[in-house]
C-alpha cells in the first residue's frame, strides 16, 4: 500500500480556500491534468481521464465538511483508491492545504510513486492559482 501526502500554503483563509477545494464544479481547474471530476448525486461523483485506471468513467463516493474543512473520497468500484483534503488556518489570513491519497495496489517508492509525489504539488500549486485568482475577483 503506498501513501502519498503533499502540504502547501494558501493565500487566503481557510473558508476561502475550503470553498474552492470542494467545490466539484471547478475541480478540474486545479486537479492533474488526465483527471476529470463531475458531481453525479449527492455524495457521488464520476472521475475519468488518463490517470484513472480503466476505461470509462468510474464512480466515486466524495464527502465535503465544512465544519471540519475537509474534503474525503474514495472510488466506489476501485476500493483501493481513497484519499483526503485538509484545510487549517495559518498566519496573518492565511492557510494550509494537505492532501493525502492512499492506493492499496501501488508500491510506494519508484518512478510512479514519484510522479504521483508530483501531480500533488502541483495540483496544490493550482489549487493556490486557483484560490488567488478567486480573491482577486472578490477584491
């Protein structure tokens, strides 16, 4: 089973940055590129794209807390496949964002793991694009 975590700070407070990471009609703004996400219920979604195993789109099972600002998932037909988003205040309006994904039939260390370590940082990264973006629209 391989574990896989990445942290990033964001530039603006938690709520703001909760409100762009569960928000399913824009997750694919910051999401890796290959990946596809749509709401198709509640409590559900559908992910497609070339980093999902398979052909089709396949279903999910996502969960979004705003109490806890935190975003939980998992696949539906791939149980292997879950993960979390976590958002925690920081400093002066600022936040943290830690996204973990566990994968029950990937090996932790070599090359996939590696690029696995780096669609996180960089979906964070977007993700930050993405939360930037959305107060300089507000301001």
């Amino acid at each position: 089973m391989a574990e896989f975590e990445a942290t990033r700070g964001m530039p603006a407070d938690s709520m703001i940055v909760f409100g762009v990471a569960s928000d399913v009609e824009i997750m694919d703004r910051w999401l890796p590129q290959g990946l596809t996400v749509t709401g198709s219920g509640p409590g559900t979604v559908e992910a497609g794209g070339d980093l999902v195993p398979g052909t089709g789109p396949h279903e999910g099972l996502f969960r979004a807390s705003d109490e806890q600002l935190r975003v939980e998932w998992g696949g539906r037909d791939h149980p292997g496949y879950a993960g979390w988003l976590q958002v925690s205040d920081a400093a002066s309006g600022t936040s943290e964002v830690t996204v973990h994904i566990s994968l029950l039939n990937e090996p932790a260390s070599g090359a996939h793991a590696d690029e696995m370590c780096e669609l996180l940082d960089r979906s964070l990264g977007q993700l930050a694009d993405e939360v930037r973006r959305r107060v300089d629209d507000a301001g």
